[in-house]
C-alpha cells in the first residue's frame, strides 16, 4: 500500500500513490474548485485512511469548513481534524478555540501561524500517536498577498523540512495567474511535486507532476456539488 493517495482514483492509479515526507503545490486558477478538490482529499485521508489532517484556512473560518462537510453528508472523524483559522478574528466574529480549532490573527501572523501548526503536529503525532499526517494551507496567495516572498519562503522551508522529516504529507493551494512568475518558481524550490489544474474550452483538467517518474496524463474533471467527477484522460 503506497504512503499517501488523493482518494482522486484515476490520478492514483497512474503514480500508485505519494511517498511520506512529500510536499505538493496545488496550482490552478481562480474558480476551478481547488477547495472542493482539497476539501476532497481531506476527507479520503482522514475517514478512510485515518490520516490526521492539519487545515491552515486563510479564505474561510473553520466554522464554515466543518458545515460544508456536514451539509454533504461526509462525516469527518473529529478525533483527527485540526484546523488554524486565520480568518475569524480579521472578520471580527466570535472566534472560540477549542479541541479541533487554533485561532491565528490573521493570514500576516506567520509566526502564530507557525505556533499553532506546531501545537497540532505535537498533538496528533506524540500525545495521539497518528503516524500518518497531512499538512494542507489553503491558500499560500492569502497569505502572499500580506508578505513578501522572502518570509514566506522561510515560513514554508520550516514546515516542508518537518513534514519531510515526519513523513508526513503537505499540500500547499496557491492561484495561478495571480503572482509573477519568479514567486512562483521560488516556492517551486520547496516542493517534490505539483497538482496542476488548468482551464481550457470551457473544460477543467487536472494533472500530477513530479511525484512519479512521468506526470499523469491530464484529465478532465467537472464539480458536481461536493462531488469531483473524472470523465477522461488526455
């Protein structure tokens, strides 16, 4: 059984899944269901791989997080769900920690940020003893659009050399189209492979890049409710 899958079974039947300690970039451009396709993988990891899932959400509180899974029926193992929120306080809503959510300042705060993955990290993989982890920040553009590129190079060098230590999985979302192309290949830098999502003719394709020795072929997908649908490879 490979170390990690993305529950996305055409993708993982092509690389047979992804090595422990890998770091993977999620790129795609603006409403192309990145959320959906994470939110997809969250899911598969934690109900069906027990995987213990560390959520950085600089776009959505993670009030509105755990309610998209419930108005979906998935029923996600709590036990195994950690979720920094960098969006409560900046909207200046009732933000309330408690055992499966951290609150963060704001998308700037890197270094409470840092803290409160860290405190997750502890949590799951020494008091818990979940072996298995996944780090997933939604969206590194958030967070570029308030720090340079220099801080949040060294804020991912941190966590990508941990999760390469722990063998542990991160993925990290960021849009395409939206930072200049020397951003994107600095941050590149970290990273053992790309989910590559693109548009073209009205159509959704996705892909997976450098995890295995040739990419995927590209396939397309369409978002059907919370459900992500694969029709055909190309």
């Amino acid at each position: 059984m490979s170390d990690y899958t993305t529950g996305i079974k055409e993708l993982d039947d092509v690389i047979g899944g992804i090595r422990k300690g890998s770091n993977i970039m999620l790129i795609g451009p603006p409403m192309s269901g990145k959320e959906i396709i994470l939110n997809h993988i969250m899911y598969h990891g934690a109900a069906n791989n027990e995987n213990a899932i560390i959520t950085v959400t600089t776009r959505e509180s993670a009030t509105h997080i755990l309610e998209w899974f419930q108005a979906n029926n998935l029923i996600l193992p709590m036990s195994r769900i950690g979720i920094v929120d960098c969006v409560s306080k900046t909207l200046g809503g009732t933000a309330v920690e408690n055992e499966n959510i951290k609150i963060a300042s704001s998308p700037v705060d890197l270094t409470g940020i840092g803290v409160k993955i860290s405190q997750f990290l502890e949590e799951f993989f020494i008091k818990k003893n979940n072996q298995k982890i996944q780090l997933h920040i939604n969206s590194l553009s958030t967070i570029l659009m308030y720090s340079n590129i220099q801080t949040v190079f060294r804020f991912l060098h941190v966590f990508t050399g941990r999760i390469k230590a722990a063998g542990a999985l991160g993925i990290y979302v960021i849009e395409s189209g939206m930072h200049d192309e020397q951003a994107i290949a600095t941050l590149k830098q970290l990273f053992d492979g790309l989910i590559e999502i693109k548009s073209e003719d009205d159509k959704n394709l996705i892909r997976i890049v450098g995890v295995s020795p040739k990419p995927t072929p590209w396939f397309e997908y369409e978002i059907e409710g919370n459900n992500l649908k694969i029709s055909r490879g190309n």
